[in-house]
C-alpha cells in the first residue's frame, strides 16, 4: 500500500500492526485458575460466561458439603469473564468445583427427562 | 413453619431462612413437571421443587442462547423506495427464517461463504403501472407490488441445500409481514445472507416471542366470612380468583392470580381476611415461540445447552 507509507512519515505506524485484528471481546470459553497458590481457596475465571452459569453454579457450589464460601461477580460489563470465588475445606477447590459442575449436569439430565415423561402424558 | 411460602408486605419480602445440603436423589424425587397446555406456537407448564436459579438460567437461555437463522447481510443492487438501505436492512434481519439451525454452522469474520454457514435469498420489486386501469380504481389495483411483503422472499438454494431442504423448504415464517410500501417507477432489487446466530448477539435471533415465568400464588382465606362479604370478596378479583360454592368461598384459580393485591387492599376491607403469597419453589413457565422452533423444542434446546455449557469445564 504505497499511499500510505507516503502520508504517516509523522505518525509512528507499522504496516504489520494495521493489518492485525483487534479483539474487541472474548469470543472462545475456557476456564483459568488466578494464582493457583493455594490448594483449598482461589479465583476461577471463567471466559465468555455471565449470569446464566454464574448464578446456577453458585447455588450449587454453595449448598455442597466441604464448601466453606462461593461467591460470583462479573468485574466488568465490557469484559466477558466471570469471577467465582471458592474456599473449601478438606478437598481440593478444583474437585470441589468439577464435583459442583457434575451435580449440576445431572440436574439438566433429571429436569430433561421429567420434561419429556410430561409432554407423553398429555 | 412452611419453608417455601414467600410472604410479600407492602415493601419486604419474608422468607424465612433455612439452608439445606443439596441433595441429587432428593431433587429427582421430588421434581415435578406438569405440561398446563400446549399448541405449536405455546406451551405453557409448571416446574414444581426447583429452584429460582436453575430456573432462570433456563429462561436466560431460551431468549438469549439458542441459535436460529436470520438475514444478516444485506446487497443492495437497486432501492429506490422512500425507506432508506439501513433501515430497510433492519426490518429485513427482522424477520423470522424457517431453517433448521441445526443443518448449519456460525460463520466466522474469516471465513467465505458457503452453502453450510448461509442461506441466501433474493427480493426483487418493482412498481408499475397495471395496463387497463383507471385512475378511479384503488392504488393498489392500477399498481403493481404497491406493499412488498416478506412473501416476496425468493429462497436461491446452494450445494446441497435443496436436497436437505426438500422436505421442509426455507422460507420465512409469515409470508403477510410487510416489508416496504412502493409507488410508481420505485424498485427494491436485494441479494440477503442470512446467518446463525444467537439473541445474545442480536435480538433478531431470538427463538421466542419472550419466555418467561411466575410464581404460583398461595392464596388463603383466613377467617370465615358471612354470605355479603363472601360475594364481595369473589366479584373484588379480575381474574375470577374466588369462586362462592354452596355457602363457602373458595380458590378455585389460584394460577390466574395475576398479584394485583386488590382483595388485600386496606379500602376494600378484607386485608385481615385473606392472605396471599407465593410459593418460591414452584414456577409457572410460559414460552411462545416465534415460528422456527415448536414451543416444546425450546425447552429441549435450552436444557441441551445448558447442559453443553456444564460439560464444557468437567475435568474427568
């Protein structure tokens, strides 16, 4: 593009930072632990989540055994992570937290199957 | 003490507290679902011993998570009609598409179009003037396409959508949904792409017209009333509510109960007389679909993703 190169002798732009894409919002899922330094307490952020999972899960996670505090917030509106707080006791935050998601798994199992047994009876 | 009954005075709600272990097996056993009524278009049921937060993670899901197709962009080759090309594009991505989404694809920014990630269609109008027609006779009969309507919608299949579409053909789902008004000499001459998407990106995409839920309501009489107040009480509700059988005032409809507080309302004289809460663990679920899916099927699809979103982060 030799237009270019001729107008921005003042401004400081590469060719190769034009042409890249800018990610305006996190668009792929995927779950990461902040500060993994301790094995019973800490921060899971989940990518491209909000209320729908958040709040769910903490309902589940909050009446398991072992938990000793759970909490979500989203940080901001702008940004598509989620934070969920969780503090357990006697078992690690990450089984507590995969034993939390399979409880909720089976929930959607049961309410499927007791939905379609309805839909036979009518 | 009744740990489900929420109690709303005119400012607070009370509940009273009690937290439990959660329990799967206990859950299956007394989760109850029972279908109220049923067409194509709605479905109304109840969820009985669930609670709000799964609750509303489905109705989330519902409006703003399950994937339909809707025309995304718009070619404009001719528009000389006095809507302009943007808000002609918007009241296209409007309209509601029979396709099975499941047939297709979300297309990346990247990615080229083809016949697994789009469907196109043509709209081709032009106004003129019909040969015998005289200048008594109404517009719309000395003119030609005088209203454009989404019937005008022409489906140009690709591959091998017109064998996998055979049976069910893509087409939008009212073909009377008017699109633009057209006078004489004006012409609209568009190529559209519709592409997959979910209401969380845009409304168009949302397969329901809204779906939503209530509280059952729990409504008692507390104290016996003479035959006087007994008619007063049952002709007070708009919604039928009450109903005097023999000599005794009843509840025969507790679920048309739409909480506009009038037998509780200190003017009318009955506030000691009856009580009305709601029960927080049994919602009333009513889902209206906009055309592309059966009512019954959103409720299948939102679990489904639900159920997707879960598993997405289970480390076996």
């Amino acid at each position: 593009m030799n237009s270019s190169e001729s107008e921005d002798q003042d401004v400081n732009i590469e060719e190769e930072e034009l042409s890249k894409p800018i990610i305006l919002a996190q668009a792929t899922k995927g779950m990461e632990i902040q500060e993994n330094s301790d094995p019973f307490n800490g921060t899971f952020v989940f990518f491209d989540e909000d209320h729908t999972l958040g709040n769910s899960l903490r309902y589940i996670l909050a009446n398991q055994p072992n938990v000793e505090f759970c909490g979500y917030s989203l940080p901001h509106p702008s940004e598509n992570k989620m934070n969920m707080r969780l503090q357990t006791v006697n078992e690690t935050k990450e089984k507590v937290m995969n034993d939390g998601l399979k409880c909720l798994s089976q929930i959607c199992d049961i309410i499927e199957d007791k939905f379609k047994q309805a839909l036979e009876k009518k | 003490m009744d740990y489900h009954k929420l109690q709303f005075k005119e400012d607070q709600i009370m509940k009273p507290f009690k937290q439990e272990r959660f329990n799967i097996k206990q859950f299956q056993r007394d989760l109850e679902i029972n279908i109220l009524s049923k067409t194509d278009e709605k479905i109304v049921f109840e969820i009985i011993n669930i609670d709000a937060p799964i609750a509303n993670s489905l109705r989330r899901i519902m409006i703003a998570e399950i994937p339909t197709m809707a025309i995304h962009k718009v070619q404009v080759i001719q528009n000389t009609s006095v809507i302009p090309d943007e808000v002609l594009a918007h009241r296209l991505g409007l309209i509601p598409i029979i396709a099975d989404p499941l047939q297709f694809i979300e297309k990346d920014d990247q990615e080229e179009y083809n016949e697994l990630n789009s469907i196109d269609f043509t709209l081709v109008a032009k106004c003129e003037k019909k040969p015998n027609s005289k200048h008594d006779d109404p517009i719309e009969q000395q003119y030609t396409n005088t209203t454009v309507y989404s019937s005008s919608l022409i489906w140009q299949p690709k591959g091998q959508q017109a064998k996998l579409f055979a049976a069910n053909p893509i087409r939008p789902v009212h073909s009377n949904i008017i699109i633009a008004k057209l006078r004489e000499n004006q012409e609209l001459n568009l190529r559209l792409i519709c592409e997959k998407g979910v209401g969380k990106r845009h409304a168009k995409w949302s397969p329901v017209c809204t779906a939503f839920y209530k509280l059952m309501p729990s409504i008692t009489i507390k104290n016996q009333l003479d035959a006087q107040r007994q008619e007063k009480l049952a002709s007070l509700c708009p919604m039928k509510v009450f109903g005097v059988k023999g000599n005794q005032i009843k509840v025969v409809n507790p679920r048309n109960c739409t909480t506009c507080r009038e037998c509780v309302r200190e003017a009318n004289g009955f506030e000691k007389d009856v009580e009305l809460n709601k029960i927080d663990n049994h919602f009333i679920f009513s889902i209206e679909s906009v055309g592309q899916y059966e009512a019954k099927d959103i409720m299948l699809q939102a679990i489904e993703v639900f159920r997707s979103k879960v598993q997405l982060y289970i480390k076996e």
